[in-house]
C-alpha cells in the first residue's frame, strides 16, 4: 500500500521521466570517475602536460598530469620501507639467508676465467710500453701469482662485504633508488599487490552510486529544486570514493559477526544452494586486510626479483653514497697482490711513484666492475632469491594487520584527499550535464 502510494507520487511528477534517470546516471557516472581516479592514481608514469617552470600546484612540473604514484614513488617506498620492510629483518640477515659463501666461490670462478684479460687491460692503460716490453715468461709468473691468490682474496673480500653490509648499504636509500630510477616498477608493484581491491573499488563504487541515486530521486521529490541534481551529485562524487577506500582497508582488525546461513556456494548455475539453517559468521574486515596470506606470496617475490636483491645490494655497496666505504676495504685485499715480490719488483722498477698509486687506484675500479659482471648474473640472483624468498613470506604473513596494510594503503593515503576532491569536482559536472540534458528539455 505504501509502495503503491509513492510510486503514484513519482509517477504524477511533472518530471517523473527525469527522476526516473537519477539513479542509473548516478551509477554510471560514480564508476566512471572512480575509474578516472585509479588511472590518474597510477598513469601516466611520466608527466604528459606542459612544463612551466616553477608551478606551485600539486607538486607538478606544470599544467598536465602525471600518475600520483609514480611522481611520488620515493617518499611512498620511503614510507613502505619505514613501517613495513624494516620490521621484517635487517639487511645483515638477508644476505647471510644468502649463502655469502657460495657467492663468493661463483664470483672467483667468474672473474679467474677473465683474470688475465683484466690484468693485461691494467696495465696496457698505465704502462702500455713496459708491459709490452715485459717477457712472457715474467707475464706468466704475474698471471700464476694472480690466479693462485684470487681464490683467497676473493673469499676473504666477499665475507667481509657482506659482514660490513650494514655499514656499506642503506636499505632504505637504496630501495628508494631503485623506485626512482623505475617508476614503472612502483606501479606494477601496487598493482600487482593490490589488484582485487582496486578492481572492488571500481565495481563497488556503481553500487554504491545506484544507492545514492535513488535517495537522491526522493530528495528531489521532497525538495523540487533544479540546484539539487549537481549539488547532491557533488555529495556523492565525495563520499563514494571515500568510501570506497575506506572499506578496502577498514576495519584493519578483523569482527566476527554471527548470522543464519541457509545458502552455500556452488562452481556451477545458479551458484548457490539451500542447506540445512546453521550459525556461521561473517568476517568483517577491510578487503586488503582479508588477504593478507595470500598477498605476503605476491608482495615476497616482488622484494625478492626487484628489491632486495644480490644485485641491487651490490651496486648500492659499489656505487652508492657509501661507496668510498667500500673502495677503502677493498683496498685492504686487494693490494695483496701487489705486495708479492715478483709483481711487486716488476711495477716499482718500471713505474714511478705517482704512476705506482694510480695504478691502485685504477685496480680497485677495475676490480668493482669486474666483480658486478657476475653479480649481475641472472641464474645467481634468482638462486639467492629463492633463498630468502620463505623468509619474507613467512614474516609479512607474521605482521599485525595495521603494518600490513602499509604494503599499499601509502600509495592512497599519499593523494587521497585529491582523489576524494576530484571525485566531487566530476560529480557536479556530471549533475550540471544531467540537469542541461535531462531536465530543463523536460520541463519545456
């Protein structure tokens, strides 16, 4: 009865058939601007627009627009490092799961088979005419010096590296600069990590809007003023997308809710069926927050192959900040070589002084790049991630829910507020639209 008496209401409305509009507009221009705002989240990786020198909005490099996570990916992986990557072990521990002494034993049998190559490279660049006076025999006493040491050398380097990995590695800066020299890989991380939920955001929002809709066809039927389809509209462009986070991540700890199940899922039509009435419970908890188990698979190999690898730590330890660190160890096993007799009679009698310390020098670069050659390896640096690969699993399934959701909600927190505004900015031009197209040709 009541039913009947309000659809009797909408039907005698001068503007039923533009009432009747509302909701589905609602709907599709809610999931429309909420997939607007997902891509504008991530895409474009670089800035697409015009440089102005010295724009002051949005942190842009001018008029145009470039994905929020890759404009930010070094403060958002800063962020990721800090709360989350940092509580699960330190870098000492990472590489000693690593197996240090095997790396070194493949490096030494790498860089023995180009020793001489390398030793001949030395010396033709500092002294071209001594070496290429030198007779072979003495040439080969200094390659049979080089290769009977190398073994040792290179153990002893290696242990101390990956001993001294703390003091020559910041993990942080150096994730950070990987993130900004790949933006690209920032993005497919997130996506990769949080796909479900940024397609139930985009499902959920249509929904979402639908329900708006309707409440807002019976607003207007109580309050019959044109103003109230692009303000509402606005209304509603805010809160689905705020809600729409929200329940991605809300709440972080799981409630059990008891409820009567009559149905249970099937694979085939119609999905579901009956069964006998019991108390089951309902698992109230953000989308993301459901997943954590299978998450800490996708997220564990993503720090394993991009992040925290031999390689990255490697040439963090090389080239990075703390690189002189690095050369001055070296330095204390690599100048064994030159402090055996023959080599070391060889070079003092044909090199001078200043010459002798530049050669060192140019031993200890030298020496960095042939020792990244094999650590760049891409058998090696998947046989070491499949190393470490159980203990990143294990620790991000050990984290409390509020350092889990950390793995992604940075990337929404960052620019939420934007997303949040654009979705009201697009909502009250998608009512204003609706109101122009819709309703004023109604009421002529």
């Amino acid at each position: 009865m009541v039913a009947t008496s309000i659809w009797q209401t909408l039907a005698e409305h001068p503007e039923f058939f533009a009432m009747l509009t509302i909701p589905p507009v609602t709907a599709f221009v809610t999931w429309l601007h909420v997939w607007m705002a997902l891509k504008m989240l991530f895409y474009p990786i670089k800035f697409w627009g015009i440089r102005i020198p010295n724009f002051p909005f949005f942190g842009l490099p001018g008029i145009g627009w470039q994905g929020i996570v890759p404009r930010k990916a070094g403060k958002i992986s800063g962020v990721i490092v800090d709360q989350t990557l940092s509580k699960l072990g330190s870098l000492d521990e990472f590489v000693q799961a690593m197996e240090p002494e095997q790396m070194a034993v493949f490096i030494t049998d790498t860089v023995d088979k180009n020793i001489e190559p390398l030793i001949d490279e030395i010396m033709l660049e500092h002294s071209g005419a001594l070496w290429g006076n030198l007779p072979y025999a003495l040439k080969r006493r200094i390659y049979a010096q080089a290769h009977q040491e190398l073994p040792e050398i290179m153990q002893s380097l290696v242990t101390d590296l990956t001993y001294h990995v703390e003091d020559l590695v910041d993990m942080r800066q150096m994730i950070v600069n990987k993130m900004e020299s790949d933006r690209r890989l920032m993005v497919n991380m997130f996506l990769k990590v949080g796909q479900r939920e940024i397609n139930f955001i985009w499902h959920i929002s249509a929904l979402i809007g639908l329900i708006f809709g309707i409440i807002q066809m019976f607003i207007f039927l109580v309050v019959p003023q044109h103003w109230t389809v692009p303000f509402f509209a606005a209304v509603w462009g805010l809160l689905t997308n705020w809600i729409a986070i929200w329940m991605v991540f809300n709440p972080v700890e799981p409630h059990f809710i008891p409820y009567i199940k009559v149905f249970e899922r099937c694979a085939g039509f119609p999905f579901i069926k009956p069964r006998l009435p019991h108390i089951a419970q309902f698992r109230f908890q953000g989308g993301f927050m459901k997943r954590q188990e299978e998450v800490s698979e996708v997220f564990a190999e993503i720090v394993v192959t991009d992040l925290v690898t031999l390689e990255n730590i490697m040439n963090e330890m090389m080239y990075g900040d703390r690189a002189a660190q690095t050369r001055e160890l070296m330095k204390s096993h690599l100048y064994q070589v030159l402090e055996s007799p023959v080599v070391r009679t060889t070079l003092r009698m044909g090199l001078g002084r200043r010459e002798y310390g530049q050669l060192k020098n140019t031993i200890i670069d030298k020496s960095i790049t042939a020792t990244m050659v094999p650590l760049r390896d891409p058998e090696l640096n998947e046989s070491r991630a499949s190393k470490i690969f159980g203990l990143f699993r294990d620790r991000i399934r050990a984290l409390s829910p509020y350092e889990f959701q950390n793995l992604l909600r940075p990337a929404f927190r960052e620019d939420e507020m934007t997303l949040i505004v654009l979705g009201g900015l697009t909502g009250f031009l998608a009512g204003w639209l609706h109101l122009v197209l819709v309703f004023f040709p109604a009421v002529q």
